[in-house]
C-alpha cells in the first residue's frame, strides 16, 4: 500500500507542478502558440509529465550536483521545445518555464520526503518580488540569466544562514495569501 500511496502522491504533486509552471500572467509571453487548441495542449501536458518523471528518476536515488542540476533544467528546455514547437509560443519551451517547472515539482518532492533537498528553488514573480530582483521567469530562455538569477539568490539566503531550497520554503507565500496575514 506504501506504493500506491506514493504513486498517488506523485502524480498529484505532478499536476500541481504542471499547474505551477504553466501559469503565467505575462500575455506577450505565454507558454503556448495562439493556434495551439486544447487537445494539443492534453498531448504537451503528456509529454511535460514524462519530464516530471525524468525529474524523479533522476533525482529521488540521490544527490545531483549544481553543474547537473542546470544542465538538466537546459535539457528540459531542448527536449520539450524540440517535441513540441509546433504548440508552443516562438516554438519555444523557455528556460525560465524549464527551470520552474523542474524546481516547484523538486520542491514539492523535497516537501514530501521523496527526495533530498533540491540544489535551487523555483523562481517565479513572487521570489523574484520577495528578493528584489529583476529575473523575468516568463520570458527568459538563456540559462545564463537564470545562473544569474540563483547566484543573487544565494547571497539573500546565506545572510539568513539558509540554503536556497530552505530559504524560498520559508519566503514563498502566494499573493492572495498575503491578505490573510
């Protein structure tokens, strides 16, 4: 029964994870091609969560270094734009949207105990927001800007004494939540 529970919990996790990383505000920047209709957009999805568990497989039997960790998120960002250009905005699967969706499904991940601590964290409006900084999560597609976005990150977490993944935990709380504190 402890499988099912976890392959249950994955898949949901897998569905928050796509929720997350597919929504975007940004109207001149979104995920899919105007042209693309809805059941394409079921056959990305298909193809997104067979990255989701790529993400597992890869990172729930161990650690996986920072170097690796990028070269996935870039990964990520090829493969999808390569299988589905047809469906997607410019024919692109920016590594922006790469990096949130392999970071907010490793965070969830993480959350649930079925991996160690990711090495980054998602980077979305609100982060970038809550650590002033000025990565464009939505529009990007140059893992340089993401290198950059993480190492300003990392200096705000280490003055709190907390890794990445812990610090983003504790900062992150949505925009409609806020008005509940």
């Amino acid at each position: 029964m402890i499988e099912e529970k976890k392959r249950f919990l994955s898949y949901e996790l897998g569905l928050l994870s796509l929720k997350a990383a597919l929504s975007t505000r940004d109207r001149q920047y979104p995920i899919y091609d105007k042209g693309t209709k809805v059941w394409q957009r079921t056959r990305a999805k298909n193809v997104l969560r067979e990255w989701l568990v790529e993400i597992e497989g890869k990172y729930i039997n161990g650690i996986v270094t920072e170097a690796e960790h990028i070269s996935f998120i870039a990964e990520v960002a090829e493969g999808v734009s390569n299988g589905l250009a047809t469906y997607l905005h410019r024919g692109r699967f920016r590594v922006g949207v790469a990096q949130k969706l392999v970071n907010v499904h490793l965070k969830y991940l993480w959350s649930a105990g079925f991996c160690p601590e990711p090495p980054h964290c998602p980077i979305d409006g609100i982060i970038r927001d809550a650590a002033g900084i000025s990565y464009l999560w939505t529009r990007s597609d140059s893992i340089e800007e993401y290198k950059k976005a993480i190492q300003e990150l990392k200096t705000i977490s280490a003055t709190k004494g907390l890794t990445l993944a812990q610090w983003e935990l504790k900062t992150f709380r949505r925009r409609d939540d806020e008005e509940d504190l």
